[in-house]
C-alpha cells in the first residue's frame, strides 16, 4: 500500500474514505407482529424505546429503539389488508 491509498483487486490505486463518512451500517429494521405487545416486552426488559411508536393509519407503525453500542434499530409493524 502507498500511503493512505490502496490497491483494487486490479491493481489500481484506491482513495482513502473520507473521515468524515460513517461506513458500515446506519441503522437495520426488524418487522414485527405487534407494535404494541413488542414495545411492552422490550420495556419490561429495560430496553428504551428512543422514537415512537408512530402510526401512519392502514399502512404501517414504526419505533426505534438502540443497540448496547447505540446503533439504531427500527421495529416496523405492516398492517394487512
């Protein structure tokens, strides 16, 4: 490697991220049964819900809640028709 540069597998040079850029994941969601009895749950486990829960009526219900590293995680109910 040269400096803050890598090599491609072609072996072309590659740039440095940025160090202002998060890389990795951001945030992952979870599809659940039921906002409600899931929200219950992770309080009864000391987990603290950070957003929500928001309703969008008929269409779906959204929370979020933390990692213990503090990565969020959305907990997303779909409503079926």
């Amino acid at each position: 490697m040269d400096g803050d540069r890598g090599s491609s597998g072609n072996g072309s040079p590659v740039e440095a991220a940025p160090t202002k850029e998060h890389l990795g994941y951001r945030m992952m969601a979870l599809e659940v049964a039921d906002m409600q009895s899931t929200v219950d749950y992770l309080k009864t486990k000391g987990v603290a819900i950070t957003w929500g829960p928001r309703v969008r009526e008929g269409e779906y219900a959204r929370a979020e809640i933390r990692d213990p590293d503090g990565h969020g995680i959305e907990l997303r109910h779909w409503f079926r028709s």
